[in-house]
C-alpha cells in the first residue's frame, strides 16, 4: 500500500455503509461496513496500514470516537488488524467475536481491552439493528469464524465468502458466485492454494446461512448482492463443493 488508495462508500442498505478499498498490487477489494444507529458498529477494521483511510471514510459518516462495537469473523489482519488503533480511538469501543477468536487470540494479540464473545445464536441489539451471532468454525475459514446476520434488514456480513477480485461495482443484483468460483480456481493455482476448506461441516453450515434467506450479502472482497440470498448461498455451497472438494 503506498497511501495513495481512495475508499469508496456505499450505502447498501438504509443505514448500512460499505467502505471499499481497492488495492491494485493484489487486485482484491477490502471492505468494511460502518452499521449507523444509536450504538454505531463496524464490521472488519480492515488492516492496520488501512486504518488511516478506513477511519476518514468512517468519520464522513459518524463521529469516530462514538464507536460502539468492532465485529469480524475470524483472526486475521484484514478482520481486525486495526483493532486496537480503533480502540485507542474511540473509548467506548468493544470487539464482538466468537468465545474462541477472543480467547485463543484477540484479547491478547490485538485488543486494547477484553473483547466480548458472542454464543452461538445470540442477539445483539445496537438499538434499531439486531445482529444474531452464528459459529461457524471454518466457514469461511479459521476454527474461530462465525458471522453475523442482521435481522431486520435481512444482511448477512459474510467475510470471505462470495469473495470476488478485482475493482467491481460496489452492489449488483447479478450473480457473483462465478466470480467467486473463478477466484477459487485461479487461487487453487497459486500461493493463496486452499484459502477455504471444505470440512464434513461445511454444507451443513451453510445450509444454516442459506435458511437465514438474507437479502443483501455483504462480502469483504467484491461486490455486495442484493437478491435471493438463500440461493445465492446454495450456489456458493455447490461451487465450493466441486472446486474444493473434487466433486461434481
Ligand atoms: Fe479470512
Ligand atoms: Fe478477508
């Protein structure tokens, strides 16, 4: 990253912004969602060489320092590398993680203070939003993952699933499970080689997701999909299956 990046924002459902960076060397977009309501919540920090444009775009659209809750899927830089520059940041600020990404990890490699884990199932009200909580160890990747689904406008923040490369619009309402089927591929191909597992629990995870029937999927790479979210899901289980699992 050279600090020459520009952020994008888009708003993709009423009060739910999309921060979208794209950065050319690995041709991938790396976005997070700033949730506006009584207590603000943001979804993936994004890496810390980010947070300077992540925390511009975030300060169009809230007072940064009234932050109230930091959520993500898993331990990884682009989750929640600059957590505790958020933290510093905005006093009241705490992470939401599942039980396993706060004690195997988080709480003592990133977080400026204890994070709170999230049980399976369980509902986070930040006033007009409620994010249900879902464990889903190694979905997309990583034993601590889980995901978080907003319940009254039917949002799924999902990671690393129905990951696209490339600068692609920020939401369509076209398909983008074959251009998360030819990231798998190209990635099979390569150094990023197994970036997803397909485990004995991966259909019936997703299933899970699928039976939510979100209406807008918000992935950290690539376009946001707004449409029939239960079979976008079941078309992303099956494109997995015959890449991952060397089935058809
Ligand atoms: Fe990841
Ligand atoms: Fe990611």
């Amino acid at each position: 990253m050279g600090g020459k990046e520009m952020s994008q924002i888009t708003e993709i459902a009423p009060d739910v912004f999309k921060i979208s960076t794209f950065i050319s060397e690995v041709n991938i977009q790396f976005n997070q969602f700033l949730v506006k309501d009584e207590e603000p919540l943001l979804y993936h920090t994004g890496m810390k060489g980010l947070f300077p444009i992540v925390n511009e775009a975030v300060s169009k659209l809230i007072d940064p320092t009234t932050l109230r809750w930091i959520g993500f899927s898993h331990f990884e830089a682009d989750e929640c590398g600059a957590l505790r520059e958020w933290q510093r940041l905005a006093p009241n600020a705490t992470a939401i993680c599942s039980f396993v990404s706060k004690m195997v990890s988080v709480d003592d490699v990133v977080a400026d203070r204890p994070a709170r884990a999230l049980e399976d199932g369980e509902v986070l009200v930040t006033g007009k939003f409620r994010f249900k909580f879902l464990q889903t160890p190694h979905v997309p990747h990583a034993w601590d993952a889980g995901h978080l689904f907003e319940e009254n406008s039917r949002t799924l923040l999902c990671s690393d699933l129905f990951h696209q490369n490339g600068e692609v619009e920020a939401v369509t309402k076209s398909d983008i499970v074959s251009r998360f089927k030819e990231m798998l591929i190209e990635y099979q191909e390569g150094p990023f080689a197994n970036y997803l597992p397909y485990t004995t629990k991966t259909e019936k995870i997703l299933g899970r997701l699928a039976d939510l029937q979100p209406k807008t999927i918000a992935p950290m790479h690539g376009s946001t999909y707004v449409g029939d979210g239960e079979s976008a899901i079941l078309d992303l289980a099956q494109a997995m299956k015959e890449v991952l699992a060397g089935s058809v």
